[in-house]
C-alpha cells in the first residue's frame, strides 16, 4: 500500500532533497548532482546524493541507508531516476527492488537513455509517480547538466569584478584585487561548485594565477582549470601548468614539444585539448569542453574573454562585483567598446549582496 503524504509535506521533502543534490555540485560532473529522501511513515529513513565522479548515484545511496524501512515509502529524488545500465545498475531498477511504493520527482532527465523511461518503468511496476513538483526549483538546481544534455555545452557563469570606474585592472602592474576580502572569499566559494574555471591566454601571461579553492574544508573541491589561446604559446613555468588540480588548454594548435614533455611530466593533470576553428572560437571551446563532461564552467577573466562570451551570446550568468574604489587614469576598462551597462542590458537581476563595501549582483539571461 502506498503511504501517500500531504501536499505541504511532499513539497518539504522533495525541497529537501533538491537542497542535498546541490551539495554535490562541483564534484558530480558529468552525471548531475541528484539528491534523494527516502520517507515512511513520515519520518526520513535514507539519503543520498550524488558522489564525486557521479557514482553512486543519489538513489542507490539513499536506499542503501533506509535498507527494509525503505519498503512501502516514498522516494523524493530531484531528476527522473535513470532507467539505463552504465557503470551501475539502473536506478529504476533499484527502487522496484527496494520495495519503494511511491516516487516524487520534479522533471524529467532529457538524456535521451532515461527521458521518461524511468518513470514508465517505475509506474510498470505499479508505483505510483507524482513529477511536476518544484519543477522551477529543480531546473535551477541541475541548470548545468541540462544544459550540457540539451544543448551539448556547459552552463556558463561569467565572473567580473570592476572598480567604481569600471576598470578590472591597472597597467602594468599584474593582477591586483578589485575587490575586499569578503567578496574574494566568496568568489572561492563559487569556484567549491562549479566543474571549470576559464581564462584567457592573456590572463594568464599577465596575472600568473592559480585559480584554485583556498577556502579550508574546500580546497579538495578546486575546479578543473582551463585557458583558452588561438595561438597556443604560453609560459610554460606558469602556476597551473607545474602545480595544483588538473589544468586543460583549449586551442586549434597542437602543443609544443617543452609542453609536451610538461604534460608527460603532470601524468595527465595537463591536458591539451585541440579546438576545431578559431582559439577564440569560444562556441567551439564551450563544445569541447561539454564533450569531456563539463556541467558549468565559470569564466573569471579577463577583458577580452569576457567580451569573447558575452558577444557570442553564450554566458548565461553574470555575477558582478563592484568596488567602491576607483582605479583612476591607469585602469584597463573592462570593456572597450562601452561601459558596463551595455554588457549585462540582455540580463535580468535575480540576487544582490554586500559583501562589506563591495556589492554583487547576480543577473540571469533573460529569457
């Protein structure tokens, strides 16, 4: 018999286990970050979420934990279960045998392998599915892995900090923070959830960054780092190439013979990935980059790169800090051909903070 739950209750549970999968942003990729609640007689009995590297999967997790309290419950998972064999078993498959007797889920996984199928096996079986639930909430939690699965590219967050005069740096004077410490902190927090971080050739000969996550507890959840160069020359001796996570290069031409001999070195933490086109195609990077599995990908820099994006069309978010400082005459604009203003006109603000004197401003594409 199935245990059904209030309405109010059901959209608890499933918030709740949309809220757990998205911890597992960032370490997840290329599978999404799913999260799971398995329910009886009102009370949680299991979770799960997505592991590093996609497996488990949030389903499986949760069961295993509920293990016999499981059956005749409810299962809240935040994505369709998959119906597929891959590197484990069918989640689908998983639930039948758990004895599970009701299955909520907000929406349905576009992979094509799983695209309803889950939820014809779930219902042939005679458990009965309510989908539709915090579908909005849902979307937003996997935007990522839809987009990839969709559209065959990463999800991209664009990351910009300017003065209070709109330059992002000084002449001739490497990198130099913008921004106070409060916002850098968080800037490190949102490198903890994504898959990438991108910056330009230009960047990197000029700034030598690492582009990892120094926050403590989150340092293991630093991002693949990439850069993108049309010409592929680049300073082999920079921080990302000899020291830290893995690190891809994105360009048409082929590495030279000291990278080659760096990338043995690294023992694949070095990767030289060839582009079709253009190294400033950045639609024939992003594709790369969703070919090897890439949910979302958050681009910090720097001026050229970011124009790059934003006139292809393709940054999705744009997450803005402004100081209240000026730079003054020296700065680098961070937009040459117009002010700031112009850049973000296509999007739409959905979240503002402070971060003690700077303010963030989190603008989404508008649909």
């Amino acid at each position: 018999m199935s245990e059904a739950q209030p309405l109010d209750l059901d959209s608890r549970f499933l918030a709740a286990a949309i809220r757990l999968g998205r911890l597992s942003l960032g370490e997840a990729a290329p599978n999404p970050a799913v999260g799971a609640i398995a329910v009886k007689d009102g009370a949680i009995v299991g979770r799960g979420r997505t592991a590093i590297g996609g497996r488990p999967h949030a389903e499986t997790a949760a069961l295993a934990e509920a293990g016999d309290r499981a059956r005749g419950g409810t299962l809240y998972v935040s994505l369709e279960p998959c119906a597929h064999h891959g590197r484990t078993p069918p989640c689908a498959d998983a639930i039948v045998d758990a004895g599970i007797a009701r299955v909520v889920m907000p929406i349905r996984d576009p992979d094509q392998r799983v695209d309803g199928k889950g939820v014809a096996k779930l219902r042939a079986a005679g458990i009965e599915v309510r989908e539709g639930l915090l579908a909005e909430a849902a979307e937003e939690a996997h935007q990522g892995y839809l987009m990839r699965t969709i559209e065959g590219r990463p999800y991209v967050l664009l990351k910009l900090a300017v003065s209070a005069d709109e330059g992002i740096g000084l002449k001739g004077s490497g990198q130099i923070a913008i921004t106070g410490p409060l916002a850098r902190r968080h800037v490190q927090a949102l490198r903890s959830r994504v898959d990438a971080i991108l910056v330009g050739a230009g960047t990197l000969r000029a700034d030598d960054p690492l582009l990892t996550c120094r926050l403590p507890g989150l340092m293991a959840r630093s991002p693949v780092r990439a850069v993108l160069s049309r010409s592929g020359v680049l300073p082999e001796h920079a921080k990302m190439f000899v020291a830290g996570p893995d690190t891809w290069v994105l360009s048409p031409r082929p590495p030279s013979l000291v990278m080659q001999e760096l990338m043995e070195a690294r023992d694949g933490a070095l990767r030289w990935l060839v582009l079709n086109g253009e190294g400033d195609n950045v639609g024939a990077a992003l594709a790369r980059l969703g070919t090897a599995g890439i949910n979302t990908l958050m681009v910090e820099g720097g001026a050229q790169t970011a124009a790059a994006f934003l006139e292809a069309g393709l940054v999705d978010e744009l997450l803005l800090f402004r100081s209240s400082a000026d730079l003054g005459g020296e700065r680098i604009a961070a937009f040459a051909n117009g002010p700031v203003s112009d850049m973000i006109a296509p999007f739409r603000a959905v979240e503002r903070r402070r971060f003690g004197p700077d303010d963030f401003i989190r603008y989404k594409r508008a649909a």
